[in-house]
C-alpha cells in the first residue's frame, strides 16, 4: 500500500514538473517573439535608411466637370464590364482612349450610332465599324439604344478625363 502511495506521489509530482515546463516553454516561446519583433524593429530603424522606407505616394483624381462626372455613372452602368477603367488598356472590349479621334473623318453621329448599336453599322458596311469587327470579332458590342447624345457626349467626356489622368 505504502509502495502504491509513493507512486501516485511520483506520478503527480511528475504530471507537475511536465506542467511547469510545458508553461515554461510557452512562455520562452513568446519571449523570444517579443525579443526577435524588439530586435527588427530596431534593427529596421538603425539600419534602414529613407531611400529605403516605403514612400506613400497620393494620386489625386481629375475633378471631372459635371458632363464627366454623369459621364461616369453611365460608364460604370453600360461600359465598364467590357472596358478598362484607365482607357488606356484592352479588356473584352478595345481600350477607349483616344476615341473620338479614331472616329474624327466621320460625322459625330456615326459614332453615336456604333455606341449604340455597332452591329447594325457593321451590317450597313460602315467602313470605321468594319474595321473594328475585323480587329474585335467575334466580340459583340452590347446594344445601348437607351442612350440620348448627351448621355453619349458625357460618357466621352469622362472617357477623356480618364485617359488623361492615367
């Protein structure tokens, strides 16, 4: 019995020890975290000089005029799942700045006619309108026979204060 006594003694004294040095080791743990964060962040302040720090750099937006700004909202709503944000770069759809000056040897009307419904220009053999269906097909433009001139003139001239600020 007292044989019996002794070991549990000695196993509770062991379960103890594996406790205090599991919690020991835990704590070792996080202090050799919170001495290696201490270290680099010292180390990055004596070390690091300002060519090296991160610089923050603000890119300021174009104040859109009143046109460019409702010219915004419609592209978000009926252009930009098919063209790139900046102008400048193609997605589904060709990149859009610049725009009024491919279409310049043609009537204004003309280009409101192929944003609103390039498939038909095409089929009428608009020669501007075939050459893009030559570069961009099978890729259908989405008709957006909604849309008055105005509506047309502030999505260009949003598409314009976009392209200049990228």
């Amino acid at each position: 019995m007292k044989k019996h006594i002794e070991e549990e003694s000695q196993e509770s004294l062991n379960t103890e020890i594996l406790a205090a040095i599991s919690k020991l080791t835990r704590a070792g743990f996080l202090l050799l975290l919170v001495l290696i964060l201490l270290f680099w962040q010292n180390y990055s302040r004596l070390m690091g000089s300002k060519a090296e720090q991160p610089q923050v750099v603000q890119v300021q937006m174009p104040i859109l005029s009143p046109a460019a700004q409702k010219g915004k909202d419609l592209f978000k709503n009926n252009c930009a799942a098919c063209h790139h944000r900046d102008m400048k770069s193609n997605l589904t759809g060709p990149a859009l700045g610049g725009v009024q000056e491919r279409w310049a040897a043609y009537p204004r009307t003309d280009l409101y006619q192929w944003i609103r419904n390039s498939q038909a220009l095409i089929e009428a053999g608009h020669p501007r309108a075939q050459e893009l269906w030559q570069k961009w097909k099978p890729v259908i433009m989405t008709p957006s026979n909604s849309l008055k001139d105005e509506d047309i003139e502030a999505i260009l001239a949003y598409v314009e204060a976009q392209n200049a600020a990228f």
